[in-house]
C-alpha cells in the first residue's frame, strides 16, 4: 500500500515537472484567483472594522425633563443595561452636560454670557445608548416608549438617527452578499482553469494511459498522479499567492490608515500570516483535487 502510494506520489511530482509550461501557467491562473480570494479576506476585514467604527458612533439619546429625579433614572438606566440588544449605557447628568456644552463652545463670548445670566442649569440629564447591532435600535426605542416612562422622558432620538441607522443596515448587508458573491464568482473560475488544466494533462498523456491500461495498472493508480498534480498546484500557489500579496498590503497599509484610522491592516497580515498561509493552501488544495477530480472522472473514462 505504501508502496503503491509512494509511486503515485512520484509520478504525480513527474508529471508536474514533465508538464513544465502547462503546471506554470495553471500555477499563475491559481495564484491570480487565490489572490483574489485573500483579497476578500482583506476587504471582509476592513469593510467590518469600517462598518464597526460606523456603528460604534451611531447611537440614541434619551433627554428627561428638568424636574426628573436621578435616582429613576438611574433605575431606567439599569433595566436597559439588563437588555441584550444593548451593548452600553453612558448616563450624562445635567451638570455633566453643562460642562460637556461650556467645552465644546469655549471662547463664545456670546454663549457664555447668557449661561452665566441664567441662574440655573437649563440643561436636561441623558442617557446615551448603544446597541450591538444597529438593527437592535428600533427594539431600544420601543422599549422606551413604555408607558411607565412617559412622565420621565421628553424626548429620544431615534427618530431622528432611524434614516442613518437604516442606511448603515443596508450598507452592512450589501457588503455581506457581495463578499460572498464575489467568493463564489472566482472559486468557480479557479476550479474551471484548473480543470482544463487536468484535461490537458491527460489529453497529452493518452498514449501512456493506454499502455498502463494494457499493462493492467489499476484505477486508482491511474487516477492518483492527476489529483497529485492538484494538489501540488494548490500548494505552490497558495504559498506563492500569499508572498506576492504580502507586498502589496505593506504598501497600501499608510493609505488605508487615512480612511480607516482604526484598521492597522499590515499588523493584521503580519500576525495573522500563519493563518492567511493556511487557508491559501487549504483552499488551493480543495479547488485542484475538486478540478481534478472533476477532470479524471469526465475524461479518464477506465
């Protein structure tokens, strides 16, 4: 068994060197899909730390009315934390507000004078709120428009946020299909090439075939070198597709920090690189014994 594997194995590594021009440009058609595909992983990773900066800065406020205690508010506060749509809570009090509003209108001689004509605060207490979902919103508001809380609250502002919050849940589930649309696309083209890739191969050695075939060489043996072939194209190209991407990403790593702040991409790569190498192999490997396989059972008829 060993025996039989180990020259399956040996005419598959023949056949690849033998079939030099061919195994190269399959190699180069792989690592141009398998580029694509870390390409995706890339983008999937960005467009969700983008779109989680995005989230992370939408929320909803809840104003109460002058006169409202804090200690229930503080009781509204803790039944939304026990909310599992909600993700935190940031209770502002109206001296807290005062001071918010005095900072971000510093040096307006005009403001500050009229908060220092008022002899109190004009300013209501709030409660900012965020979700872990920003489909989780319309729950939250819905939940504050209890009845218990009406003579609490004055205002909340969803309303206001919802055509923001709503776009964002659109832009979300657009990345998501054509993230996978496009995965699909190109893995389908990938197993194409290569297959016609293995058809080649096996069209070219149909005079070797017929003489094993004539010797009594058994299925199996026939077979292995071809998916042998697949694999090893998955595997140079997996590797080579990871080493010609790596590059590229150093390189753009300064201008994808301008729109992302948050998205250190080149780090990403560099302690993910074990990771990214893996999948690479693992997803060359699948998509040549795939076409190989393919190939085999519709052109090696035996």
């Amino acid at each position: 068994m060993l025996t039989a594997l180990s020259r399956i194995i040996k005419y598959g590594i023949l056949g690849f060197w033998r079939n030099g021009w061919l195994s190269t440009a399959t190699i180069a058609i792989m690592i141009l899909a398998l580029v694509v595909f870390e390409g995706l992983i890339i983008f999937n990773v960005l467009t969700g730390t983008a779109l989680q900066s995005f989230q992370d800065k939408i929320d909803i406020s809840v104003y109460f009315k002058i006169d409202s205690a804090e200690d229930e508010i503080l009781k509204i506060k803790k039944s939304l934390e026990a909310l599992g749509e909600v993700k935190r809570v940031e209770y502002i009090s109206r001296d807290k507000a005062l001071e918010i509003f005095r900072a971000r209108h510093q040096g307006e001689e005009t403001i500050n004078q009229a908060l220092e004509t008022l002899e109190t605060n004009p300013l209501s207490a709030s409660l900012r709120i965020q979700a872990y979902n920003s489909k989780d919103y319309a729950v939250i508001d819905a939940y504050l428009k209890n009845e218990s809380f009406k003579p609490l609250i004055d205002k909340i502002s969803y309303s206001k946020n919802s055509t923001v919050i709503e776009r964002l849940n659109k832009i979300i589930e657009t990345v998501k299909q054509s993230g996978m649309f496009l995965t699909a696309l190109f893995s389908f083209v990938a197993v194409l090439i290569t297959f016609n890739t293995i058809r080649l191969a096996i069209y070219s050695n149909r005079e070797e075939i017929g003489i094993m075939r004539l010797v009594g060489a058994s299925n199996i043996f026939i077979r292995g070198p071809y998916a042998v072939e697949g694999v090893i194209y998955g595997v140079i190209a997996g590797v080579l597709s990871f080493v010609l991407f790596a590059p590229v990403i150093y390189y753009i790593n300064p201008y994808v920090k301008i729109f992302i702040p948050e998205m250190e991409i080149w780090s990403y790569i560099a302690s993910n690189s074990v990771k990214l190498i893996g999948y690479q192999i693992f997803f060359g490997v699948i998509l040549g014994l795939i076409s190989s396989s393919i190939a085999i059972r519709k052109y090696l008829r035996i």
